[in-house]
C-alpha cells in the first residue's frame, strides 16, 4: 500500500456498529451530507467518512513521480478502516466508490460486514468506456451497460469542447452547474444549498486541480475491475439507485443481479446526488440492513 496521507473523521460512538462511507471518483467526504451522517448517528451507529487521496483535506500527490491506479485509492479504504480500529465494518458506497467496496468484498470478505452501493455500476463492467463511447457519439455494444442519459452527455461534451474555468468564481459556478447535471430531473435543487456546498467543497481542497490524478488513475485501472467475480461476494448487500439516475441508469438492477441475495432499491425522484429529500429513506433502509433487519 502506498503511504498516503488520508483524511477522516468519526461520528457516533465508538461502542456502535461502524459503517465506512466511501465517496466517489474525484468527490470529497464531505458529499456525504451532515444531515445524512446524523441520521444514522443517531441511529446507533459509528460513522466514518474520509477524503480520497487528491481531494480535500487529504495528501496531494505528483502523479507523474509517484503514479498510483485506483487499486491503490481502494487499497485507502483499508488504511481509513485500520487508522480508527476497525477489523471490519459495513461500507456505504456512492458512484465509483460503490467499485471499491464491490472489490473489497471480493478480496476482503471478512472485512465487509454489510456492503450497500448507491448510484453505483457493477465491477467489471467497463463504465468508464460506456461513458467514453457515450461522449465521442459512439453506440454502446449490444447486451453491455446503459449509457448516461442525454443531458449528461451535452454537458460533458461542452466541456471537452470548451475552455476550462479559471479562478475560484468561474471554478465554483463550473460545479454548480456539473452538481444540477447530477442531480437529475426527479426532485428541485436547492441552488443556495448547491453554491454553499461547491464553495466549501473548492476552499476545503488542498489543491483543486489534484482531483484530476483519479481520471489519469482510471486510465491504469485493469487490475481493478476483474470480471465474473460478483457472485463470490458475500456480504449481504443492498443495492440502491435513483429513478432520475442521470449517470448509471439500469446499473443497479445489474449489480443486485451478479451479487447473490442482494437486494435492489429504486429511490422515487433522486438522481446522483443525495439531496435533502431522500436523506430519511436512504437511512432508513441503511440502518435496518446494518442491523441485519430485512
């Protein structure tokens, strides 16, 4: 494992089942909402959320002197869980950290207790070339993952087309607007809540332009999706996705059927992101499937 300096942070007590949040490609920990985190805080458990290497408050790293794969970022979420004590614990995954937590209970089995993945694809996959072939016009193959919906597409074509912000102000409304797409067209965005969380989101960073090392990570990633392992999960897993998932649509029901006994949850209205307004279902179903409760 590479020694990387990672931020984190614990809620809860420490006497409480543990559950790790592990947040997606180039997002820092604190896309995990406080709100979100009370609510299973006070539900009895001890919560985790961290920030992946080269976002946040966590180490930045020369990527050209000291390359790394995103085996290595999962390689992370083991150091997080060995730094606070924990032999094993439930992981809560979003997006492309739901692949991380996917590999780990297939490397790891007796470190996962319960594995729940959210707007998530299945390991193996290939998504990243499903979103590559979505953005360059190309069709996706026949029986492979569906491609994002056409409004994920414009918006990330504009941005390969165009010039890239400059300065904070230009920077911050650029993830206002990259937050909107995200957030899909199932439930309205709170556009002051947005701003307010993009201003902290690029003042917290260490370095903002570090975030870019996930996408050179991603491109030195075969090792990290094998394919065909899902059925040696064994973690009970629930698989939750949103019905405006503007990213990964139908990647849910992919995973709850490669992974034995997982359950899938359709979430009315919520995209990629997690607003205010699925904070209580969200939780409540984590903490009954962290409880063992059906």
């Amino acid at each position: 494992m590479q020694n990387v300096d990672i931020w984190s942070e614990e809620f809860g007590a420490a006497t409480d089942e543990p559950i790790v949040l592990v947040m997606g490609s180039m997002s820092q920990g604190i896309l995990w909402p406080e709100e979100f985190v009370g609510r299973l805080t006070a539900g009895g458990r001890r919560v985790v959320r961290y920030d992946h290497r080269d976002t946040g408050r966590s180490a930045t790293v020369d990527f050209e002197e000291e390359p790394y794969t995103w085996s290595d970022i999962k390689d992370d979420v083991l150091r997080v869980m060995d730094a606070h004590g924990l032999d094993s614990a439930h992981l809560v995954c979003h997006s492309a950290g739901g692949l991380l937590g996917q590999l780990i209970a297939v490397e790891c089995p007796e470190r996962v207790r319960t594995l729940t993945v959210i707007g998530s694809s299945p390991l193996g996959g290939g998504e990243g070339l499903v979103i590559m072939r979505a953005l360059m016009g190309q069709p996706q193959p026949e029986g492979g993952l569906p491609g994002p919906v056409p409004e994920f597409v414009a918006h990330y074509q504009g941005l390969m087309a165009g010039p890239a912000p400059v300065g904070r102000r230009e920077r911050i409304e650029a993830m206002i607007v990259e937050q909107r797409v995200l957030h899909g067209t199932g439930l309205p965005l709170d556009e002051d809540a947005a701003r307010r969380l993009q201003e902290r989101v690029y003042d917290r960073a260490r370095d903002p332009d570090a975030v870019v090392n996930h996408r050179l990570a991603a491109m030195a990633r075969p090792d990290f999706e094998p394919v065909g392992v899902l059925d040696q999960v064994k973690a009970p897993t629930l698989v939750i996705e949103g019905t405006h998932e503007p990213a990964k649509p139908g990647h849910g029901a992919i995973i709850a059927e490669a992974i034995p006994g997982a359950r899938l949850m359709m979430v009315e209205g919520m995209g990629h992101t997690l607003p205010p307004e699925v904070h209580e279902e969200l939780a409540r179903a984590i903490l009954a499937h962290t409880s063992g409760a059906s």
